[in-house]
C-alpha cells in the first residue's frame, strides 16, 4: 500500500539520521520567537478550553514536547522512528514518549484536549492527509485544539507540490487548500501565523501554522 511503503520509508530515513537530527534541532526554538509565540498561543487555548492531555505527533527527539510542557501543558510525544523516542526519552526521562503512527492514533476518542503536529504531516502523501486529519479529530475533545505546521506550496494554483526533503519525499500545501481540508475533518481555522522565509533558512518556504478547533 502507498500509506505503508510511505511511512516506512520515512520510519527508515528518521531512524538513520536521529542523532544528527536531534543535534540540529534540538534547540531551534531558542532563534523562534514567532515559533514560541504560536506555541504559547496554542497552550492558553488548550488551557482555556479544558487544560487535559496533548499529543505531539511526530514528537521527533523530543524537544517541542519538553517545551510544552513547560508551558503548563500535560504534554506527551508520539512518533514512528523509534530512534527518535529512545533520543526523547534519553534527554527528557521524566516525560512520556511513545512509538506509533498518526494514522492510528492508540488513544480514546475524545480524549485529548490538543494536538501538536509540528512539520510531522509533510512526509503524508496528499491523497493520505484527509485520514490522518480525521484521525486528529477523532481524539480530540470537543473544543480541543489542533496546531499544524507545515510549509506553503508557491501560491493557490498548486494546492501541494512535492519538495527534495533532505531526509525523504515530502509536501507542501498552500494555506486555504489545507485550512478547508480541516474544515472537512470538522475542525475550524482559529487562527494562523505565516512566517516568511529568512535568508539564513535552508528552504526559501513559507512556514504556516494553522490553529484549529473542534466544533463537534
């Protein structure tokens, strides 16, 4: 099956570069204001509407879930490459990471109060991306809410286009496609945070950030 051979593929490529991955990451929030800004918007919203569990999908090695929760949120990290939760759970032993897939999420319906899904969908084949925004809003709360994060596709006549990824195949999607793609799952744009590409980024991309609620 294409979603299998593509999150294979991916499980591989992370699993080969996760102590290289985790070194260049690690500490990328520090030069992000606009990235903490997001994030901390994302958490008084998750608090606001009930402050239960939070689910970073495609945690990697664990770094955005430890800021999180240094937000104030019952945060937890879930990613396929199992070298990236050993990482995780190695430079962060008192927080909760987990091996699984977005696809099929092993947690109750309705029972997280917000999802983080931090550039983790961009390996996603596009015909793909419907089943896991439906599988977000399966295990959200009603009034949970989702931050995606992903890069912009060149303007509205290229609703995704696929990019060299130095790590594997992945994709980009233009903000409206994405955001009515959401509202097809049932969750309603809030808000978004478009950051324009910096001379020093190594992809000349737009960064969308797409904050979302689920309304039933």
């Amino acid at each position: 099956m294409v979603e299998h051979d593509a999150l294979k593929t991916t499980r591989e490529a992370y699993d080969a570069v996760a102590p290289e991955y985790a070194q260049m990451f690690g500490g990328e929030l520090r030069d992000r204001p606009l990235d903490r800004a997001i994030l901390g918007a994302f958490a008084e919203a998750v608090s606001a509407s009930g402050g239960g569990q939070v689910a970073d999908l495609g945690c990697g090695p664990g770094h955005i879930t430890a800021h999180l929760r240094e937000l104030g949120l019952a945060a937890f990290g879930v990613d396929a490459s199992a070298a990236m939760i050993t990482l995780a759970r190695q430079a962060y032993p008192g927080l909760r990471f987990e091996v699984g897939s977005m696809a099929a999420v092993n947690i109750a319906d309705g029972a997280l109060d917000g999802v983080l899904s931090r550039w983790s969908v961009i390996h996603t084949p596009p015909r793909e991306l419907p089943a896991i925004l439906a599988e977000f809003h399966r295990v959200l709360a009603p009034g949970g809410h989702l931050l995606i994060g992903f890069s912009a596709s060149d303007g509205p006549s290229h609703p995704t286009q696929s990019f060299d990824h130095a790590v594997a195949l992945a994709y980009r999607w233009w903000p409206d496609h994405l955001a009515e793609m959401l509202r097809g799952a049932g969750l309603a744009e809030v808000a978004r945070m478009v950051r324009q590409p910096q001379p020093t980024d190594r992809r000349q991309f737009q960064e969308i950030h797409l904050l979302a609620r689920k309304e039933r």
